[in-house]
C-alpha cells in the first residue's frame, strides 16, 4: 500500500506558495476564477444597494444614537448563546464522530469550531467549512469520516429548523408577514427534499460511487459507507436531533430578549415563528456578511410591533456582534497557538476496502 500522505489545514493551504507554473505546461483555465469574481462583484454591488436602501429609510446618524441607547447587557445575549452553541455543535460532532468509529472528544471539536468561526468572518462564504473540515480531518486523520459526519450534522439540523419554520406557516405568517411566509415556504419544501434525498443516499450511496469517475471512485465510496454506518446508529442521530433543536431554540431565545431589551411587545409565541423564518432571509448568500439584508429584515419585521427603524438597525447590528464576539474568541485561540498537532499517522481509508476500515 502506498505510504499514508499527511493532510494540511485550510489554513495551511490558504498562507502557502503554490509552485510556480512549468513554462511547458498549458494555461490554466480563467473560468473558475471569472465566475468567483462575477460572484464577489454581486455580492459587492447587492450589498451596497441594500445599503442604498437602508439609508433612504434610516438616518445613520439615528441608527447609532439608537445602538449606544442599547442597555449594555444586550451585547452579552448575542455573544453568550452563540458560544453555548459552538459546545452543543461540538457535542452534537462528538456522538456522530463516535457512531461512525472516529472517536473525538468535544474537547478538541470545540476549539476547531471557535476557529473556523474566525476563518468565516474574515474570509468568503465557505470559507469556514473548508476550515472546519482541515482541521477535524488533522484532528482524526480520517478525512471521509469527518466528509459523513458534518455532511450528516447539517442535514440534521434541518429537522429542527424545518419545524419551527412549519409551526411559523400555521401561527400565522401568512396574515402577519407574508415574504417571510413566502421565504419559509420555499426553504420549507427544499428542506424536505434535502431530507428525502440525504435518506436515499445513505441507502444507495456507495452502489451510486461506484458509477463516478475513478479519480473521485474510491474517496466517494469510502464516504459513502460512512454515510450509511452513521445512518444506522439512530440513537446518535436522534440525541445530535435533539442538540440541534436546543441550538435553534437558543437562536429563537436570542432574538426574542433583544426584541424585549428595547420594549418590543413580540410574545414569546410568536418568536419561534418570526425568527426562523427572519433568518431563512438573512442566511441567503447575497450580501456580503449578511450586511443590509439581515438590518433590512429586522426593519420590516419590527414594523408592526411599534419600533422605530432606526432601532430595529440597532437590534440587527447588536445581533451581529454575537457572531463577531464568538469570532474573536477564535481568533484569540489562533493567537495563542491553538493550532492542532499534525497526527504522526493519517489513515488512508480509499486504499483499506470498500468498508473504509484496514
């Protein structure tokens, strides 16, 4: 068997030099890098539009007075329940890592996902993932198993996710707010068809490997198996189920305190209705950060509730800091060395059979 190759980081890959180019060898193509630029430039120009628009209903000067009105403590929901979340992620990792044979405490899962929070803040959308999978596949030295195991953890938490956005559909959004009722539907439906299409590939997955090109064949396949032992072990999907419903709980929880912070009569509800459907508008890859989508959705939202735009920037902008405040937490951990050690041995599960075990 060939010699197991050892496995860099995101973060690695992203600071090294590539080689330089063989004067023989042919031009590579500029398509991919065309259509990220196109993509950047979108996002650019959307953002500053919706800003456009923000400032048309929102004095800048009203928004600021509005957030340095905030209580001060307000910051620290945010902040707090974002952190409490990164350790039920890491918990949730933890029980699936187990069921598909790659033991790994949350100890070491959580300092990986206070850091990817960073790469995420500082880098394009994705940017976190790709770090997220570097280092866990550096932590286990099994890079298929962690593929499964995230791919698993966030086709779970569409489950809670899913329905909080049902119960918002039957509380009423329709009458109250009808584009977030509209946006709920939509993520609705493609939620149960990422579900509907997850469960067949964890029935069908390696038999549909085995047609893809040989380049990708054996990695696929490998990944595929771990897909379908994980899809086995029901009481570590159902108990990760369940961290993801508190997670999103939490979410709902955040929200809704800032909504009372500043004298918003929303009743509590009403909150898990709103707030999973506000942020199936926010999530979209549109903005850059989500900056002008998610102050606009606050706007529209806070409207019939009796407050004032400006303050709803200022709830939006106080919500935001909870990711920037869990960000620097891992920044502060890439400071301080927080880096995982390279494991002395990776295992190569495309050389060790069809059941990605030697």
């Amino acid at each position: 068997a060939p010699a197991p190759r050892p496995l860099s980081s995101a973060c690695d890959a992203a600071i090294s030099v590539p080689p330089a180019p063989s004067p023989d060898a042919p031009p590579r193509p500029a398509a991919g890098r065309g259509r990220r630029v196109a993509g950047t430039l979108l996002r650019v120009g959307l953002t500053a539009g919706a800003l456009a628009w923000l400032s048309q209903r929102v004095d800048p000067a009203a928004a600021l007075a509005a957030l340095e009105a905030v209580p001060r403590w307000l910051f620290a929901v945010p902040v707090s329940l974002l952190l409490a979340n990164s350790l039920l992620h890491a918990w949730r990792l933890q029980l699936l890592f187990g069921a598909a044979g790659v033991p790994l405490s949350w100890r070491r899962i959580l300092p990986v996902l206070l850091r990817a929070s960073f790469v995420g803040a500082v880098t394009p959308r994705g940017g976190a993932d790709v770090a997220r999978v570097g280092w866990l596949a550096r932590e286990t030295g099994d890079l298929e198993a962690v593929l499964a195991t995230a791919f698993t953890a966030r086709v779970l938490e569409l489950v809670p996710w899913g329905l909080l956005l049902a119960y918002g559909l039957a509380w009423g959004l329709w009458d109250t707010l009808p584009a977030l009722a509209t946006s709920a539907t939509l993520f609705l439906g493609a939620f149960v068809a990422v579900l509907s299409a997850s469960a067949a590939l964890a029935a069908k997955g390696p038999a549909l490997a085995q047609r893809l090109p040989a380049l990708v064949r054996d990695r696929a396949t490998a990944v595929a198996h771990r897909l379908q032992r994980l899809g086995h072990a029901r009481r570590a999907l159902a108990l990760a189920t369940a961290l993801g419903g508190w997670i999103a709980l939490h979410n709902v929880l955040s929200v809704w305190l800032l909504f009372r912070g500043v004298g918003a009569a929303v009743p509590a509800s009403a909150a898990p209705a709103i707030v999973p459907a506000m942020d199936t508008v926010i999530s979209l890859p549109v903005t850059v950060s989500g900056l002008g989508l998610r102050e606009g959705v606050f706007v529209i939202v806070l409207a019939p509730w009796g407050i004032g735009e400006a303050a709803a920037v200022a709830l939006a902008l106080v919500r935001w800091s909870g990711e920037l405040g869990r960000a620097l937490v891992g920044g502060l951990l890439m400071l301080g060395g927080g880096r995982s050690p390279r494991p002395s041995h990776i295992r190569n599960t495309t050389d060790a059979g069809t059941d990605g075990t030697r």
